[in-house]
C-alpha cells in the first residue's frame, strides 16, 4: 500500500485547483495538471525522522478510568486516615464532579488491596495484577499522568485524539498517515472492543476516526464470531472474480473522476475496496484462534477461548502485529466504579490482568516485544475520597483527573521502574508530571517520530497530534 508522507497538504489546494481546471482556459488545466504531478512526486514517503525503537503499538484502553490506588499507587497513608475527612489543604480548591462535589465531608477511602514488590525491580503492584506484576522488570508504571477532562467523554476523546473536541483524528490514523502500512492486506490500524466487560461507558467509532485526514486511515473494527469485519464476504450470487471485475471497473471511473475534480478522497475511497477486496482472504486466516497451541492459549487464560473477550482479543493483536499492523487499539470497559468496590474492580482486574500480561511474555518469547510498543491505561484516575455514603465492606471513587497511573512496555521503554510520584494522599503530583500530550510525544518518538514535525493543513491551519504541547518523556525511554 501506498504510504503517506510525513507532511502532506490537503483539499484547500484541490479546491483551487478544481476551479482552473474546470475553467475555460485550457492552459490553465494543462499548467495545473503540471502542479498536481510535481506535489505527487513531492509527497513521495520521506522515512522516519530518526531511527525508530518501536515498529508497532498495542494500546489497551481501559475506558471507565481505572482506579491508580487498587492497581499501581500505593498509599498507606490513606488506609490509615480511612474514614477521615480529606484535608482543605490537599484539594486546594480544585474543581469535583457534581456527583461529588455537593458533599460537605469527602471522606477518604484507603484501598482493600493489598501491595507487594515484583521482580529485581521492586516495583510495587497490587495483589489484584499478580500477572501483571509478574512482568514488573519489563513495564515502566507512569504514576504521575495527569490530564485536563473531568468527564468520560472528552477524557475518552482527549486520549484517543489529543482534543477533547469530537472530530480530530486518532492516534492510530495520525500513525497510519505518518508512516505507512506494513501490509498489503491488512488495514494498518484495526480497533476491538472486549465482548465481556461491563457497559458502564459508551465507545464510539469516532474515537478510531481519521478526521480531517483521508479516510482510508480510519480504524477498522474487528467484531467477534464468524465474519469479523462487517460485509466482508461476497453476497450470494457474487463470485470473486465478479468482484474483482467489479473493482476493475470502479478503478476506471474513479481514475477519471481524480483526473476531473482533483479530490485525493477518491483515491482514499478506491484504497478501502481494494483493501476490503484483499482483507477478503487475510482476514479469516489471522482471526482463526484454534491455530494455536494448547500452551498459548493457557497462558492467556480461560476467556482466551469465547471470541471478542479481551483475552481473546489480546491474542488476536498478536497474530495481527506478526502480520504487519500498525497500530491496534483494544478497548475494554466496566473501570468506572463510583461504588461497589471492592467487587467491581476485583471482576476487571480477573478479565485484563492475566491476558495483558501473557501478551507481553508472548511477544517477549516470539522476540516481538523490543519493537512492539504496549500501552495500558484509562482516561483518567479515581479520587483518593469516598464518593457517596461509605460502609465498612463497599465504597466508590469519583473521577479524578489530577493524577493517575498507565503503564508502557517493550519498544524502547526503560522496563523495571516507576516513573513519577504523587502526594502521601494520592491527590496531586509532586515529580515527574506526565500529560495527555507528552503521553503522545513519547509514542511517536518511540516510533520514530518528531510530532512537532508530523503535520496536516486544514482550514489554513497545520494540525498534529500533540496539538501545540507535548514533551518527549525521556525517563520512559531506555
């Protein structure tokens, strides 16, 4: 497949250029048909910027927000406040959700779970993730990510497109625009969303949306059962090579339809039925789970075997990274536990912690893991108080953006430490802040990338994915 180049301009030049040509002069058409050849030749693939530690990424989002003091911060302090008031001087005036904020006494909640260190690291991991922890020395735990968005969906939103405006493209578009595919019959960013987990949060497909980039970088989804990708398969009556004639003939009429009107979205068009066309053989193949061992899919746990659960689906970004995809994004919800706890978060953790770690031994053994970049988090964190009325066997956390944890692994990422710290109370950060934007640097550095470089004009203005912040996280990158 084609790949697009770094920096590429867009449908404002096509406009102007559609006006000439269509123009009584002649010459005109003639002269911008010249311009048009040399801004193809111009936009010919330059490369990365710089050597890249990663090829590949696998981002597990876990939407809902999971809470950092049941999985990755642990805070002593808070189980021995548990019950107290939050101190005025913690929160300092910051802003609460309106599910919280009208409570006159934000008691604090210490955590049920209980921490332990893993591997020569020490690294400190709750005792809901011992599959994880057991990975310790070769994940870097971002304790002190922070964002701007206090509510799902622009917090959703911000991570997926660096806005927490709906409509800019994805990280998984901007890594297919900016560096290609590696695979000629595969999309480069395939999306998929866990079949077990708890609807709590909606997912929509614009979180995977090209935007204003051309639409042949958009996510495909993957779907669980026999036909992954939604008519994929020729209808009764259609035999491939029908298909094939059909394209044929579709390739004729857009060609003269580019050479008319100057559109690049016609070529994105064309690229998405001659991928659908290829996929039509690639996809069963790489989605058929039952080849393989007995031993892989016990290492990914029971769920590995019912299609679309977020084991299955870890395995599945597997067999599609070996195959040459860019970028895939798994989404599994239920993390949104404003009460309930410690049930609620108990259940997640079983669903994600032995499939997120079998991933990575999986690709660690298969010598895909210094090159594959793995990403875990949600969009923002849990509150260090009790939302709502607190019994002495259940509680809930409000959404808490100020301070959080992910983790990232393989690709160039300095396993084997915690990166950043927050406060005894777990409310505010105090070294090393990591934001939404330096989050995204840091994936497109890893890959090879300078975001302050990957651009796309619209409407007058060059956009990126990392808007106009973001720092490379340095002490993330071995």
């Amino acid at each position: 497949m084609p790949q697009r180049p770094l920096n590429y301009d867009t449908l404002m030049q096509s406009t102007r250029r559609h006006f000439l040509g269509t123009s009584a002069l002649g010459l005109g058409a003639m002269a911008m048909r010249g311009i048009v050849g040399e801004g193809m030749a111009a936009a010919q693939p330059t490369g990365t910027h710089f050597p890249a530690k990663a090829k590949r990424i696998i981002y597990l989002f876990q939407a809902g927000g999971p809470s950092q003091l049941e999985t990755y911060d642990n805070k002593p302090l808070l189980r021995a406040s548990h019950g107290k008031p939050l101190p005025d001087s913690v929160r300092n005036g910051q802003r609460l959700t309106g599910m919280s904020g009208y409570q006159s006494v934000l008691p604090i909640a210490g955590s049920f779970a209980e921490f332990k260190k893993y591997g020569k690291s020490g690294v400190e991991y709750s005792d809901l993730l011992p599959f994880t922890g057991g990975m310790a020395d070769d994940i870097c735990v971002i304790r002190s990510m922070h964002t701007e968005a206090i509510n799902h969906d622009p917090a959703i939103t911000f991570f997926c497109s660096g806005s927490q405006i709906a409509g800019r493209p994805s990280m998984g578009a901007w890594a297919s625009y900016g560096l290609g595919s590696m695979n000629e019959n595969l999309p480069a960013f395939i999306v998929m969303v866990s079949t077990d987990s708890q609807k709590d949060q909606p997912i929509y497909s614009r979180l995977w949306g090209s935007g204003f980039l051309p639409s042949e970088h958009q996510g495909v989804q993957f779907k669980s059962g026999k036909e992954p990708v939604l008519y994929l398969t020729n209808p009764d009556g259609t035999s491939p090579h029908a298909r094939r004639e059909m394209l044929d003939a579709l390739g004729k009429l857009n060609a003269d339809q580019r050479a008319h009107e100057l559109d690049p979205e016609v070529d994105a068009r064309l690229a998405q039925a001659e991928m659908a066309y290829r996929m039509q053989t690639s996809v069963p193949e790489v989605a058929d789970l039952t080849k393989e061992s007995a031993a892989t899919l016990e290492m990914y746990g029971p769920s590995v075997k019912t299609p679309g659960s977020f084991a299955a689906n870890c395995l599945q970004a597997r067999r599609l990274i070996e195959r040459g995809v860019r970028f895939i994004q798994l989404f599994h919800q239920g993390w949104d536990n404003h009460g309930g706890l410690p049930g609620a978060i108990k259940r997640q953790c079983q669903q994600t912690d032995q499939a997120s770690a079998a991933l990575l031994k999986d690709l660690k053994q298969r010598g895909l893991l210094e090159d594959t970049l793995v990403v875990w988090g949600g969009e923002f964190g849990r509150t260090t108080y009790c939302q709502g009325k607190m019994s002495k066997d259940s509680y809930g956390r409000d959404h808490h953006p100020r301070c959080f944890s992910t983790w990232m692994a393989g690709g160039g990422v300095k396993g084997g430490q915690a990166y950043g710290q927050t406060d005894d109370f777990g409310y505010n950060i105090i070294k090393d802040p990591v934001h939404v934007h330096d989050m995204h640097a840091t994936m497109l550095h890893l890959m090879g990338v300078d975001h302050e470089r990957m651009t796309f004009k619209f409407q007058g203005r060059y956009y990126r994915l990392t808007d106009v912040a973001g720092q490379v996280v340095k002490g993330v990158v071995a």
